[in-house]
C-alpha cells in the first residue's frame, strides 16, 4: 500500500470537516505525524483514509480509473505467461549452434 501524507486542510477536504475536526481524528488515531519542510504538518494516512483517497480519485476521472484498471488487467495477463507479453525468446544463439565459430 501506498504512503499517502496529507495536511489537515487536505485531510479536512477528504473527510467533510474543518481542519480542526480533521486534526482531532489524526491524534485520536495515533497516525505518524511530521511537521515538513514547509511549515506544514502533515499526516500519513491510515488504510481506511488511503482508500478514501483512492476511491476519491477514482470518482474525479472515470477515464483514468479505467485506463488503469485496463492496465492491472494486462498485467495480470503478462504475469501469467511464459514470457512478458511483446518479449519474444531467442529462438537459438548462433554461436551456439555453429560450434562458436
């Protein structure tokens, strides 16, 4: 599973809620916080919030998630032939066969 780290305000936005209420649920969680670089504190996402995440992208871009769905889907495929799909094995080394000459 993916880090997600999130500001409050973003949390805020995920969730429905003030940044405070957002703030409150992060302590209450016991979630790794981390105060960053620039000035903001940001919060690494439990698995519950990460698919709230996931599930939000999803229902922006309906295109995108079916353009990756598409994609785990010919992965899958690859994974379970012999070889990766567009890879073709060398049928023999020449060198090989000629008695490296």
């Amino acid at each position: 599973m993916p880090q997600i780290w999130m500001t409050y305000d973003e949390i805020a936005d995920l969730l429905g809620c003030d940044a405070e209420a957002a703030r409150a649920m992060v302590i209450h969680r016991s979630l790794d916080r981390r105060k960053s670089r620039d000035g903001f504190t940001r919060t690494k996402l439990d698995l519950d919030w990460t698919a709230r995440f996931i599930a939000a992208i999803r229902e922006a871009d309906p295109a995108l998630d079916q353009a990756v769905r598409e994609l785990r889907m010919m992965g899958d495929a690859m994974s379970r032939s012999d070889a990766p799909f567009g890879v073709r094995k060398p049928l023999l080394d020449r060198d090989a066969t000629a008695g490296g000459r």
